[in-house]
C-alpha cells in the first residue's frame, strides 16, 4: 500500500470524468487539487459528503483550488449521481483501481466479518507544484469539508 506524505510528489493519473473533460495532475499545474476519495456513488456517506464539497466549491474556487470526487464507479452511475445531485465539479471514476491504488487508498475492509476490497474515504490536498500537501486518511464526512478548505485556504 502506498503511504502519501506531505512534500512528496503526487502520483501522476489521468482519468475521463464524468463530464467527459481530462482530469489529470499535469492539467491542474498551477491550482491547487482537492482529490476526495469515495467507496461508492449515491450512498448516504458519499451523498453528504459530495453535497459538502459542492456547498463550498465557491470558496474553493476563490482560493484557486479544483475539487475532484474519485471513486471506482463506472462513468455513467459517475453522471447520473452528480446530475442526480446537482454536483458543480467533476467525478472521476477509476474502474481498473490503478490511480486508486498509486494513492494507497485501495484497501482491505472488513463488514460484518466478510473482508473485501474497496475504497477507504480519502481526502489529500496537492500544492500548485504537484506536491502533496495534506493528507485526511479515513475520512468522519462530517465537517471535513470545512477543514480541507481551510488547509487550502493555508496554502
């Protein structure tokens, strides 16, 4: 599993959002990147923590910082769930788990006693050089929204 740390670079990834736009670390040089990494389109988590960052888009906007919801949903449920919500920024979905699993977020989970594989909720913040700059790993979606903009806004 990778362990991201502040000061290291970014793993590179480029992938289709759901708008059909290229989302990639070399194309947001220059701006800050909020990737928050999510288990699945339209669950309850997701849902409020999607309706969080798009709450703040505007703040995020004002401080030069893209926000972009990665998950490993397939494009269309990606477009269905952002229209659905109404989401002003992009979702990418990584279906193969490369960009997933390059961010170490791609991890054993355990429910009710079965283990599988999935997404553990993520947020990490990359400088306008590509840099990571703030990690939030296992992500509580309440008020985390909240505080990755201000980690931002520090910036």
């Amino acid at each position: 599993m990778t362990t991201l740390a502040p000061g290291t670079p970014a793993p590179d990834f480029n992938l289709v959002a759901d708008t059909g736009e290229t989302v990639s670390l070399a194309g947001s040089r220059g701006r800050k990147l909020v990737l928050y990494f999510y288990p699945k389109a339209g669950t309850s988590g997701c849902t409020v923590e999607a309706h969080d960052f798009n709450r703040l888009k505007p703040e995020f906007d004002a401080v030069d910082t893209l926000v972009v919801g990665v998950s490993p949903d397939p494009d269309k449920a990606l477009a269905k769930f952002r229209a659905k919500e109404g989401l002003t920024f992009p979702l990418a979905g990584d279906e193969d788990h490369a960009m997933l699993e390059a961010y170490g977020v791609w991890a054993e989970k355990s429910m009710y006693g079965k283990k599988y594989m999935g997404v553990e909720r993520t947020t990490v913040l990359i400088d306008a050089a590509g840099k990571i700059a703030q990690v939030w790993p296992k992500v509580k979606v309440p008020g985390h929204a909240e505080e990755v903009l201000a980690a931002a806004k520090a910036l």
